[in-house]
C-alpha cells in the first residue's frame, strides 16, 4: 500500500475551492486505486479546535496542520521544512497543490530521502496540461435552482454577477476588483461582485465602504459550503491560476465565461474568456462582456466544451495516480502521457466522500437523558446457511433455517420484543426464506432490514475470497451496485425499501457511509466494538463506542452498533491500548487471553447468545449501565435455529438452551434492569413502523408461492 501527502496552503474550515476540488479528487482516486492513501498537510490553515471541523473527506486518512495559529511566512517555512524533515519518509510522493510551494531546504530534504516533490505545472494558457476536471457540469441543476440561490444571496434576478471563488491569502492584491466597480457599474449599473466564501471578506468590505459601492459587493453563505457558480454570470480571477482544477474547472464546466490574469491555464483569450494584464484591462474586459450577452453564451459554451474535451474528475485522478506511481515527472503539466479512454467503472460514482462508518473524526454522538430507562433492539441476520469452516462460496442458497425462526417468534412475543431481521440477498430472493417473514411482518412482529454478504450478492465480479467477503473491501462502484441490487430486491420481496443496514461479517469499509447515504438509508448496523475487523480481517478498532452515533455532518446517516464491549477492572483506561495483545491468537494460545478474563482484568463479550454465557451477558450489560449507557443491542445469526448449520448450535438441546439464553435475557433486563424492548427507529428518532406493512406488502403477502425473483446463484 503506497502513501501519498497533499500539500494546501488552506483548508477546513476555510475551505477553498482547491480544498474542495481536492477532497472530490481524492475520492475519485480512492475509487479508482483504493490501496493508495491520501494524506493531506494544511501550511496556513491553524489547526481547528475541533477534530471534526475538519472533517470533511473521509478519502483523506489524516489531515495535519502546521500551525496552532496564523503565522508569518518565515515561520510557516520553517515549520514546513521540520514537518517534512521528521514525516517524509512516510510517503512516496508529495503533491504541492495549488498555491502551496516548498522552498529550497523542502528540496534538499526531499532529494536526501529520496522522495519526489510534484509541483503544480506552470506555463502559459494552451501547454500541456492534465486533464481538467469537469465533475460539476455533468449532472444539470435542478428548475428554479440558480433563480432560489440569487434570492438566498439577496441578489436581483436581473443582476450581472461576477463570481470572485475566494479572497487570496493576500486580500490587499485583490481589492483593485472593488477599486474597478466604480468603473465597472457606470457602465453595467447591474453588475455585482459576489465573494464565494466569507473567508477573508473584510477587507473588501471596507473598500466598498470607502468607495460608496457597498451595495454592489455581495458575500455567499459559510465558510466551506458549495460554490455559488449557479448565481454567476461571470468567473473573475484576481490571481494567475497555474494548475487546472477547483474553481477555474467549476466555472468552466458550468459554462461561464473567464476573466483572468494573462497566464492563467485554459483561458485562451478571446475564446473561452478574456485574460488581462492591468487592473484597467480587468475592468475594460468585465464590461465588455456585460454588453455582449451574446459574446457571453459563446465564450461559456466553449469553455464548457472544452473542460469536457479534455477529461472528466475520473481522467484527471486516473492521471494523478499515474504521476504518484511512476514518478514521472515533477511537473505534472510535462510530459503526461495522454489520458486514457474514459470508464465509468473507474471512479466518478457520486457518492461523494463526506461519512464514515470508521473514522471518528466524522462521528457526533446521540444524546440521551441520564434517566432514561434502558431499551434493548434485537437484531438477527437473516441469511443463508454455509460451513464456517470452509472457503466462501457464492452457491451458497440454503435458507432453510428461515423456517425455524418460528421458535424464536415465540421467545420474542411473551416477551413483547419486535426483532428487527437483517435479510440478506439468498433470503429475499427464495420463497422459503422471504415466506416466513412475509408472515411476521403481516402480523407486525418483526422489521425488515437488509444485510449484505457480498459473496452471494449479484453483480459477481469480485474473486470469492475472505478478503472480498467483506463488502468494505470491494471497489467502491461494485459495493454500490451491490447494495442497490440488494435494496431494490428486499423492496420488491417485502413492499417497502429497508431503511437499516448491515455489512456480513462487520466488513464496513471507508466508503460503505457515502453508500448508504446515496442510497437512502437512515441507519446502519455494521459496528460490534471488540470484534470489529480491520481491512484484513484482523481484530481492531478497539476504540469504538458502542453507544450510537452519527456518521456524517448533517446526521443523516446514524450507527447503532451491536452491544459489544471490553470489560474487566483494566477496560476503562488501558483496554484499547492492550486488547490487540491480550487477544491476539498467539495469547489465546498461550493463555493469557484466559488469565486476564479468570482474574476480571480484561475480557471481551457481545451480547448475543453464540459464544456467550447468560452471565456473561449481564455482566456487560451492568458494566455498561454503570457507564451511562442506555441502548443495547442483541444479535445473533438465523441458522443458529436449525441445528448444525453454525458451531454455536449442533444439537436441538443446545437450541433450547439457546432459547432459554433469550428467554432469561430478557426477563432479566426487564426484572432487574428496569429496562424494556425498542425498535431501531425510536433510537434513530422516527415514527414507530404502521402496523402492517403497507398495501405494496400486502399484496404481496396474498401470493405466497412465487418463483425465487432472480436465480439464488451465479450460472
């Protein structure tokens, strides 16, 4: 797995537009080459007081600041050279993006470590470049979208605006764009200038002021929300851009015309915008423009055409990952070798890169009262039955067992508990598994939800192996496509989309968040901390919380994990630091992984029946009350009924003691705990499920005998 370090000169939460072209690049790339990671250093940004203000791409693993807070130059310069000094041998590569530039003693270093520096490419507009990312104008804008965003802007319909990205590092070499809408508005009275971002917006305000064209400046939204290009009419830029991507690409591929600096990349003159050398000439070209509609149209269409000519965000990323391997040049605009044919298969799924399942950085937790009483969720996952012991096979379609969980139906109503099912693609697709459920669900004593087991989830195109039998580790286009064929069957099997998600085996990966927000869902169920793998299959992430949480910024996507925790008198302070020694196998083997739990230091324990004793059980469950932690989730998997088919059940005695297992758990968490069953969506906040499914699954329900709905493996 290869490393490579993004250099910006800014960043969240003063996200720029090359900031954002970076984080939508880097998602492309992931798709693209998942085995390369991104790392991204911030030289001027201060480092945020909170983690999760920068939180805004979860392609990039690690985001470092230079600084604690603003800084001269020299000692930016200073900073950087020690950062690189200690860090760089950690990468293959290092992109300086644009703007951002490393100074002789980066060199020196770089050239003793023996690690490349890639610079942005300078040149005049028509070199050689990469290929321009053009993202933005593929998919078109909503009706009224452009009319709604003037209105948010106070901008007046009939208003010319001239659309400034961002204020420069140095706003002072800016402001001859305020200094020339004097000039500018005796001869257009409609234009306005509008800021993208509020980022260092004072002190164009105060030249407004001084000028008396206060009414003429106008600043979009917060800092790091999207680019107000819909408003413009025109893209002006105060400085010479000397690498394609971000703003000039956005405004470009929405089909604005450009006025630039002469020597700004892709602004050819007269044919795509109007390049200038002097204030006077900027403003000599605003108004023409302003005058000249026509002139206008014809300027962006050629632009537009021009950014699609060249490449769409995957070619660019393609490219990228071509320099990061190979070394090739270090300036990326020299010597490329041609972009290659384009393939929706690499990248560009549009997803976006804005949750995660994993990362913390993008986590905020679900606030709960300390008296509220305890609820407990009861999860089973709804799948096929396959020797545990033998490789993984996309035959697998026996789904029998569904038959069986009648047993369990009968545990859950004395109780009062509506089990959530997690169906998996063999159940939903095959009467025998889809039936017994049809049934519950008619009589409201059971959810639907959907749970992914790759292996025997069409599109096959992945090698069956353990590795891709975690969906996580798949290509981020085929877990999508995966999951949408998935959702749809699960719609088609039960009369309604399911809402709540489950990756077989835990196997949640960085994009599985972006899948599922993409797709519609409000909740997901792939975490269990103490056995959450990492992307080789191996125990890790023995930090996370198994209290809920959400994924994203906007909390729209929120993680319940399974009720899975470190217990013992060193879990609280020491537990995540020693739990990958005291259970890895070779401590298993040499006992100290038995020591530990016999002597209540350490020990691990889920709450479900496979594996784990009733006491055990209620050991975690006072362990975490003691905690403040409120909801808890019970799981455990639908071949377990039948006999034989998991080794946690090879007999029917053992059944009934595993039954007996829910039966006294639940007695025991409304007798003693003072607790009570729950649903998924109260934890998620939603209005309890209707009754009856809704007339799509009774319908359904009334022709019980239907043929599987798609063949149960690949022919």
């Amino acid at each position: 797995m290869s490393r490579v370090l993004h250099v910006l000169n800014d960043y969240r939460p003063a996200l720029t537009p090359e900031g954002e072209f970076l984080e939508r690049c880097s998602a492309a790339m992931q798709e693209i080459d998942p085995e390369v990671v991104h790392d991204l250093l911030v030289i001027r940004t201060p480092r945020p007081a909170q983690p999760w203000e920068a939180a805004g791409c979860s392609t990039l693993a690690r985001v470092a600041y230079l600084a604690r807070r603003p800084r001269g130059a020299a000692l930016q310069g200073a900073a950087l050279s020690w950062w690189l000094l200690r860090n760089l041998r950690r990468y293959d590569a290092v992109h300086f993006r644009e703007g951002a530039r490393p100074g002789r003693l980066d060199h020196l270093v770089a050239r003793l470590l023996g690690r490349r520096l890639l610079l942005p490419a300078p040149g005049p507009a028509g070199a050689a470049l990469p290929a321009l990312p053009a993202p933005w104008g593929n998919a078109p804008e909503r009706p009224g979208a452009a009319a709604r965003l003037r209105e948010r802007l106070g901008l007046a319909a009939d208003a010319l605006v001239l659309l400034l990205p961002a204020v420069p590092a140095r706003p002072e070499e800016a402001l001859f764009l305020v200094d020339q809408l004097p000039a500018v508005t005796a001869e257009a009275p409609r234009a306005r200038l509008l800021l993208g971002t509020p980022v260092g917006a004072e002190a164009f305000r105060a030249r407004a002021r001084e000028l008396g064209v206060e009414g003429h400046l106008a600043v979009a939204g917060e800092a790091g929300g999207p680019l107000p290009a819909p408003a413009a009419d025109i893209l002006v830029l105060a400085e010479r851009v000397e690498e394609p991507g971000g703003a000039l690409a956005e405004g470009m591929a929405r089909g604005l015309p450009v006025v630039a600096p002469r020597g700004t990349v892709l602004v050819a003159d007269g044919e795509t915008g109007s390049l200038y050398d002097t204030p006077a000439g900027y403003a000599a070209a605003v108004v023409r423009l302003a005058a000249d509609a026509a002139l206008r149209d014809r300027l962006g269409k050629a632009g537009r055409e021009r950014a699609r000519h060249l490449s769409g965000l995957g070619g660019l990323a393609r490219r990228q990952l071509e320099m990061y391997r190979a070394g090739a040049p270090a300036r990326p605009g020299a010597g490329l070798p041609a972009p290659a044919l384009r393939r929706p298969e690499d990248g560009e799924t549009g997803l976006g890169a804005t949750a995660s399942v994993l990362d913390e950085r993008f986590h905020r937790p679900v606030p709960v009262a300390a008296d509220a009483p305890p609820r407990v969720l009861t999860m089973v996952d709804a799948e096929e039955a396959f020797d545990w012991s033998e490789p993984f096979s996309s035959s697998a379609s026996d789904v029998r067992s569904m038959g069986q969980q009648h047993l369990a139906q009968r545990v859950f109503a004395r109780h009062g508990v509506v089990p959530l099912y997690l169906v998996d693609y063999p159940v939903a697709n095959q009467e025998a598994g889809r039936g017994p459920l049809r049934e519950f669900l008619r009589d409201g004593a059971c959810e639907i939800g959907a749970q992914m087991h790759p292996w025997v989830t069409p599109p096959f195109e992945e090698l069956v192996c353990d590795h891709n039998s975690y969906a996580g580790n798949l290509p981020p286009r085929l877990e999508l496509e995966k999951a949408r064929r998935l959702t749809d069957l699960l719609g088609e099997a039960f009369g309604e989309r399911p809402l709540i998600y489950r990756t077989g085996r835990f196997g949640v990966g960085p994009r599985t968040a972006d899948v599922l927000r993409h797709l519609g869902y409000l909740a997901d169920t792939s975490v269990m901390p103490g056995w959450q793998p990492d992307r080789k299959g191996h125990w890790g992430h023995w930090g996370l919380t198994p209290r809920p949480y959400w994924c994203d910024r906007e909390r729209t996507l929120m993680e319940i994990p399974v009720t899975g925790a470190l217990v013992g008198r060193l879990a609280r302070r020491h537990g995540a630091r020693v739990a990958g020694l005291a259970f890895h196998p070779t401590a298993r083997r040499m006992g100290l992984t038995g020591t530990l739990s016999h002597l209540g230091l350490l020990e691990r324990i889920r709450l479900s029946p496979e594996g784990m004793t009733l006491d055990e059980g209620k050991r975690l469950v006072r362990t975490l009350l003691a905690d403040g932690h409120r909801t808890f989730v019970l799981t455990y998997h639908s071949p377990s009924l039948a006999p034989g088919n998991t080794p946690y059940v090879s007999s029917e005695p053992e059944r009934d003691r595993f039954l007996d297992w829910l039966d006294g758990f639940y007695s025991f968490f409304r007798e003693e705990v003072g607790g009570r069953p729950a649903s998924w969506r109260e934890v998620r906040g939603l209005s309890p499920a209707p009754p009856r499914a809704g007339e799509a699954a009774r319908a359904a329900l009334r022709h019980p005998a239907e043929p599987a709905l798609e063949p149960p493996s690949p022919a």
